[in-house]
C-alpha cells in the first residue's frame, strides 16, 4: 500500500514539476519600450484633414472588424479627425471621401484574402482609392506556415497593383500577435500542448515574428507601414511584452488587450486604431 501513496507522491511531484517548468517558459516579461508610442492629440491639425480627404480601402477579417470599432471609438471620443467610415467594397461608394471596409478571403488561407484583395482592386476601386490596405490575421500565420512563401505572395501582388495604379499608396500592416492563455482550463491545454511537444501560442507567435521581419525589412523605411504586432506587444503602461526561449525575444499581445487572447477588446481596439490612424496619416502625406 505504501509503495501506491509513494508512486502516487512521485507523480504529483513530477507534474508540478512540469507545470513549473512550463510555467517559467510561457511567463510574459515585460519592460520599457524603447520609445513611446505617439499620441493622436499631438499630430498637427492637417494631418487629420487630409486624411479626412481620403478614400481609402481597408481588407480585413475579424480583428480588422475590432479595429473599425476602434477607429469609431476614436472619432466619437474627441479626436478632431472625422472620417466617413462605411462597410463596402463597390466601386461606386468611393465617389467622395470614405473609409471603406470590407472582409476579404477566408482565415488560414492568406492567399484567399490577396486574390480577393487584388479583385476588389481590379473591380474599380483601385482606379478611385488614395490608400488601399491588406491586413491579415493572426490564424493566417502559425507555426504550420511558410512566412517566407506568404509575404513572397504578398509581396508580388501589391507589386503587381502598384504597378497598375501608381496614384495609390499602400499601407503596409505586420500580422497580429496573440496573447496567452487566459483561465485555468485555458492554462491546462497549453501545458498540456507543450507536455506533448505540440505547438503552443509561443511556436504561432514566432512564426508571425518571422513573417513580421519580412515586413519591417521591406516597407519599413517608408511612411507607410504600420507595426500592428508593435502596437499591439507594447501595453498601455508603456512596457513591451514578449517571452524568452533560447535568449529570444518573441513579442506577445499585451493581456490587457484582449479578453480571450486573439481579438481585440474595447481598449486594445482603440489605442491600436488610433496608432493606425496616425500612420495613415503619415502615408496619407507621403510624396
């Protein structure tokens, strides 16, 4: 009987040894950016008109959704930028000023949101549009994708329309992060993931890194690209967020923007969508 009490203390010594031992891996670290993210409040008056001028068209799925939602928090709340913000990719909606959105492709399948991306474009909107945008989500880019083969895609379609609309300036996104798992049960199968060498949050998030330098690499020294995944690892205390593996920093969505680890809540959406507005403000002017 004794040898079952002393099998059984070894097993709950060694899995609160493993969850330990995971627990350290997965722990966020945090500390002080390198530079503080800028305010709305202080960009000068005209970049807001212009950008208020603009017809502009912006390809998403959800968390583009929550990112609307912020950018109406945003004009609701005092911001001196008005914007026509309206749900539609027809051609004939872009005859004044406007902020169209719409869903473009299917989530884990970047290549779906580029072709129906560059159709809307070659619809007509390209002809009308200013600034066009491409975002994709974090399921689009996970431990099981190529980075390199998605923005090579990238890459060479958005060549492809600058090409065929040379008037049109392109805004750049780098692809969403995620943050931990939140709630016990939630905790339980990430250490339950990583017990069987499964990918976790922390593989995804590497490889959107991955795909992310791609990015910063080739559009990031132009006015137009916007660092969501900066925006997003960068809390709204000012420290960065990210975990440690092999002496690499992988960034992490702060947890104090989202409530169930991928989509934006109400004050992730509206700090990224005023973070967004000011890039597009810069892009928006750019010669």
């Amino acid at each position: 009987m004794s040898s079952i009490y002393i099998a059984a203390g070894l097993g709950v010594f060694v899995a609160v040894g493993l969850s330990l031992l995971f627990h350290v891996k997965t722990t966020l670290r945090f500390e002080r950016a390198t530079a503080p993210l800028p305010k709305a409040n202080d960009m000068p008056a005209e970049r807001w008109s212009k950008l208020a001028e603009a017809k502009i068209f912006f390809g998403h799925q959800s968390v583009g959704y929550n990112i609307v939602n912020g950018i109406e928090d945003v004009i609701r709340n005092g911001n001196p930028m008005k914007l026509n913000v309206v749900e539609t990719s027809s051609p004939r909606d872009f005859a004044g000023p406007v902020f169209a959105h719409s869903p473009v492709g299917k989530n884990r399948q970047p290549t779906s949101k580029i072709e129906q991306f560059a159709e809307i474009m070659n619809s007509g909107v390209g002809e009308k549009v200013d600034v066009a945008i491409l975002k994709f989500c974090y399921i689009d880019v996970t431990n099981d994708s190529n980075p390199r083969e998605i923005f090579d895609e990238y890459k060479s379609a958005i060549s492809d329309m600058e090409r065929s609309y040379p008037r049109v300036k392109f805004l750049h996104l780098t692809a969403p992060l995620k943050s931990p798992p939140k709630g016990a049960k939630k905790t339980i199968k990430g250490f339950v993931k990583w017990l069987l060498r499964r990918p976790t949050e922390i593989d995804d998030n590497l490889r959107r890194e991955q795909y992310n330098k791609f990015i910063r690499e080739e559009y990031g020294k132009t006015d137009c690209l916007f660092d969501l995944a900066l925006v997003e690892s960068v809390g709204p205390d000012g420290l960065s967020c990210y975990v440690s593996r092999n002496g690499r920093r992988i960034p992490f969505m702060a947890p104090q923007y989202t409530d169930d680890g991928g989509h934006l809540n109400e004050l992730g959406r509206r700090i990224t969508a005023e973070q967004m507005l000011i890039t597009l403000s810069q892009c928006t002017m750019s010669e």
